[in-house]
C-alpha cells in the first residue's frame, strides 16, 4: 500500500513539474509532416521544410523557403483559457498580409509540437530543432 501511494505521489509531482506552456513553446521548429483527420500524413521535403522560431512572448518568425521573402516577422499570442476549443491557442499574426491563423494546441512538449488548424482541418507537427537566447 506505501509503495501504491508513494508512486502516485511521485506521478503527481512529475505531472505538476512540467513548464508552463508560454516557456515550453519557445524555441526554433521544423514542420516534419502534415496530417489529415484520416490519418493521412504528408512528409516535409528534405530542405524546403518550414520553420517557425517563437521568440519572447508576442514575437515570432515564419521561415518558408518556397516564399519570395523567405522570412516573415510575425506577431502570436497564446491563450491558454477561455478558447472556442477549450484547449490552448495559438494566434499568428500576418500583418504586412493582413491575416491571422488560429491553431489548436495539440501536443506541446520539449521535443514536440503538434498543432491543428481549424480552417484547413489539418493538424501540422514540428519538431524542435534549436532553442532561442534569451
């Protein structure tokens, strides 16, 4: 019985550990693949992967090579309560192109990030490939 709840103990400390998830966002990621609801998935292309790199808060560049200016400066905000989704959000900000994308938080740990976007009902997972300075 003290072994049951002292491994319980442990799990609920090791689950209450994790960073919040402003802090485990941050860093440089590359799209790997992206999926359909079916569980389709296709894989980015060696080289002309896209990257995001989530800076400080509010602050984020979107790097795709096939694009003309390569790298965009954008905006995000994270909502983490009180979403349509009632999971966390993300909302990236065009403004040179005056739009926004929602995504749905799916997954977000130190390695991996798997977000799901609505409108296009595709789900994009990205692993992380650098971190950011501070």
């Amino acid at each position: 019985m003290k072994k049951i709840l002292f491994s319980l103990l442990i799990f609920s400390f090791a689950i209450g550990c994790s960073a919040p998830i402003q802090e485990r966002i941050l860093g440089i990621w590359e799209r790997t693949s992206t999926c359909t609801p079916e569980g389709q998935c296709q894989d980015a292309v060696a080289g002309k992967a896209s990257k995001l790199t989530l800076l400080r808060p509010g602050l984020a560049i979107y790097e795709n090579p096939e694009d003309s200016e390569k790298q965009r400066k954008i905006e995000y905000e994270l909502f983490e309560k009180n979403t349509k989704s009632n999971s966390p959000e993300l909302l990236f900000r065009f403004l040179n192109l005056g739009f926004q994308i929602r995504y749905i938080i799916l997954k977000a740990d130190r390695d991996k990030l798997e977000l799901f976007n609505p409108d296009l009902n595709n789900t994009e997972i990205y692993k992380k490939v650098g971190v950011v300075a501070e």
